[in-house]
C-alpha cells in the first residue's frame, strides 16, 4: 500500500468579471493568457520552479475558438512555463476544474506526478455558452435522443423541475440569492477574498475584486424579474448563477515534496466521490454525491466546518439543503455563484480555493465542496485543514 498523499500547498483565482462583451471587467484578456495569468501568479507566490510540474490540467467546458485546441497546454507555454511542462483539458461541465484537482491529486497519489496544477478558465464573454455545440446535429445522438423520448431539456427547465419536486417557492429561491449577495459582499468589505485573489492588469487598470456582487440586493427588489424558463415558474436571472469571466489554479503535491520544496501544504485531499442522475432534471447530482462522499469519509453532515455548493440556480441548494440538512451558516459563508458569478471551468477551482482559504481562516478541519453539473453528473470533495 502506498503511503503517498495529496496536498494543496497554494490557491488563487482572479476576481471574476461579468461575462458580457463590452461589459466585463475582464472581457479584454484572452482566456489563454487569463489561465497564464493565474498559473505565473501560482509560481510567483510559492517560488517554485515551474519545471517540477508534472502536468497542468485544466477544466474547460466551451472548447471551441479561443478556448480549443487544449487550452490546459497552450496557459502553460503562454505562462513562460519550460516546454516540457505538458497540459491537458477536462471538460465535465461545471465541474470540469474540480475534475482536474481530482485527476491531479489522483495522479500525485498513485506516483504519476509529484507535482501538478490543477484549474481552469472560462471567458464567457468571448467564448459564449453552448457555442461548442454548435453544427450538426447537435451534442446528443440518435440513440440517447431515443432513450430519454425526447425529455432533454436546458438546464433552466431543469432547475424549475427542481423547484417544484422539493417545494421550493419562489420567495424560497429568492432568500437564497439575497443571502449570496449579502455574504459575498460582507466577505469583500471584510478582506476575506484578497488572500485568494490575484489582481489582474487590465487596459482599463488594475482588477481585484469581483465584479457581479449587487449589495443591497433584497427579495423586493429580485420580485420585478420575469421567469424565462417557464410562464408560471420561479426561476429568474436574479436567483440563477451569473454569466462571468474568470480562472483559478491549485498547486498540488505530495507532503513529502512539499517538505523538500520548503512549502507548507494548506490541506489535503481526504475524499472524492462522484454521482450520475437523470440528465433530464439534471442538476440534483450533489445530494447523492455529498451523501457518497460522507459515508467513504465515515464522517456526518454535522462534521463539515464549512461548505462549498455551486450557485448554478438557487433551487439546487435549495434541494440540496432539504436532503443533506447542512447548517445554512456554514454552507457558501463568502457568497456563491449567484453573487461572484460562475465561470464554468474555472468555477470548480474557484470554489476550492475559496474553501481552503476560509478553512485557514478560521481553522475548519474539514471543508465539502460539490457542484452539479450537466448531462446528469456530480463531483463532491472533502479537504482537511493541516
């Protein structure tokens, strides 16, 4: 049996930018060079050579245009990294980044690398949602078409199927999002992000703060939003993760390597678990997954100092909350995905490296991070403190 471990010893992200072109903070910088930005910035804190590394593996979900041809690679040549640092680019949809960690701790374990990076990018601004499915005839065959009879729908129809399943009132989806907004803008006012957050040169100056955080945002005021998805539903743009422009970057490694490189590990990784559900609601895959991930760890809901569940729409942490019964305080405390936004291959990395800082911060031992994703898939991950 092998006694190799995984260990994080550094994460940051960029603030994240409204992914709308000519709006967004972020919307000038090609997303290779944005990934490049966050992989020179991970060298640059941990004084690392960068020729350790193993291997990049980088989450991406529109991997098409800018975005194509194994972006994971092309961040690390445009980082300045020697050429024989390769790269590699993961796409399980929203949770593409939180798959590459998985992948990257999964190969530092079994000795295939001793140091890797793990993350990703989405610049939705410039590469917008579903362009990669684009021609043809579409992203499912005949054959998947035939089993689910025609049920597959968008992931908005799928969130509102969500709502109704587990009761969940538009007032309900609402409070969620107003709490998003509160927490992350508490969390900005009080400094938590700047540890995390890299600053960025832009041609308009310097970013360093998140972009799509509304203070003062409150159930009146989301009232007024129409209902896209469905005449009569509760799902809006209000209570629904923001389009955004970002990247985020773990360096992981063995505790060991970590010791002869002379850098303290933050966390480790303790537990990985995925689940698959029914592609047509979707998006329910983090109550199974959590559930799998707490019962290999052998530990309880009550046992997590803090959560990170994805934003994607209010409704999924709405059902999540009803089956898992996690303490709301506890569960996104520096906002989600509806304040800071969601850049779908970065948001996995971004989430995690948002955990590990808060976990530092107030000495949590164990952190749960779980996110849907589409198509019916699910990661969750358990990190504990060192």
């Amino acid at each position: 049996m092998s006694n190799r471990d995984a260990v994080i010893v550094e994460a940051i992200r960029t603030p994240v930018g409204v992914g709308k072109p000519g709006k967004g903070d972020l919307d000038g910088i090609h997303p290779v060079d944005l990934s490049a930005m966050v992989l020179r910035g991970l060298v640059e804190r941990t004084g690392i050579d960068p020729a350790v590394v193993d291997d990049v593996v980088w989450g991406c979900v529109s991997q098409v245009g800018e975005q194509s041809f194994n972006v994971g690679r092309n961040a690390a040549l445009g980082a300045g990294f020697p050429e024989s640092v390769v790269g590699t680019t993961v796409d399980r949809q929203c949770g593409s980044s939180q798959q590459a960690a998985h992948f990257a701790a999964a190969g530092v374990i079994s000795g295939q690398y001793d140091v890797a990076i793990a993350g990703g990018v989405e610049s939705m601004s410039r590469v917008p949602m579903f362009s990669n499915t684009e021609g043809g005839d579409g992203p499912f065959g005949p054959m998947m078409k035939d089993r689910y009879e025609g049920r597959l729908v968008n992931q908005g129809i799928s969130a509102e199927m969500i709502a109704k399943r587990w009761g969940l009132s538009r007032a309900d989806l609402d409070e969620i999002a107003v709490a998003s907004h509160e927490r992350a803008a508490a969390a900005t006012d009080a400094g938590w992000f700047v540890d995390e957050i890299l600053p960025i040169e832009t041609e308009n100056g310097l970013v360093s703060v998140d972009q799509g955080i509304r203070p003062g945002t409150s159930v009146d005021s989301l009232a007024g939003l129409k209902t896209p998805f469905q005449e009569d539903g509760v799902v809006t743009a209000g209570n629904a993760s923001q389009i955004s422009d970002g990247s985020a970057a773990l360096l992981i490694m063995t505790s060991a390597k970590a010791a002869e490189l002379g850098l303290t590990p933050i966390a480790r990784f303790h537990t990985f678990a995925l689940a698959g559900v029914d592609p047509v609601i979707m998006l329910t895959g983090p109550i199974p997954a959590t559930q799998k991930a707490l019962a290999k760890a052998g530990l309880s809901a009550d046992d997590i100092g803090t959560f990170e569940v994805n934003e994607a729409f209010a409704s999924v942490l709405g059902a999540w909350y009803s089956e898992i019964g996690a303490d709301r305080d506890r569960t996104n405390p520096s906002g989600g995905a509806i304040a800071l936004g969601h850049p779908l291959g970065a948001s996995g990395a971004r989430l995690m490296t948002t955990m590990i800082h808060n976990m530092r911060r107030n000495g949590t031992r164990y952190g749960l991070q779980s996110m849907c994703e589409g198509g019916g898939m699910a990661n969750a991950t358990i990190l504990e403190l060192l």
